[in-house]
C-alpha cells in the first residue's frame, strides 16, 4: 500500500506531463500551474512504492523524509 502522504513532486523537474496522473490517479492531480501535487490524504492498496516512483519519465517523484 502506498499512502500519498509517503510521496513529494519535485516541482522543479516536473513537466507536467500526467503521466503519473494517468498511472495513479488516485495519488496525484494536477495543480493550478498544471504540474503534479500529490493528494495527500489518498492511498493505493495495491500499488507499490518503487513502481509508483518509477513512472515518472522525469524522476520527479520522490519519496517523503
């Protein structure tokens, strides 16, 4: 299970792209500048943490501290 409050964008490399969005659409949205933010009261049961991470073209999704 990964819990959005596990994950952070950095906005920084992301593009805006939605991938991850597409992926995880219940871990990620878009925001205002049309980049990624996590949703961080949302959990996926079954997706794992690597793998949630790795879809990013851009690396721009990292896991929290």
């Amino acid at each position: 299970m990964v819990k959005g409050s596990d994950l952070r964008v950095d906005k920084e490399k992301c593009t805006g792209c939605g991938t991850c969005i597409v992926s995880y659409d219940e871990l990620f949205k878009f925001d205002k500048q049309g980049k990624a933010e996590v949703i961080g009261s949302a959990e996926c049961q079954d997706c794992d943490i690597n793998d949630v991470i790795g879809v990013c073209p851009h690396d721009a999704i990292k896991k929290r501290s």
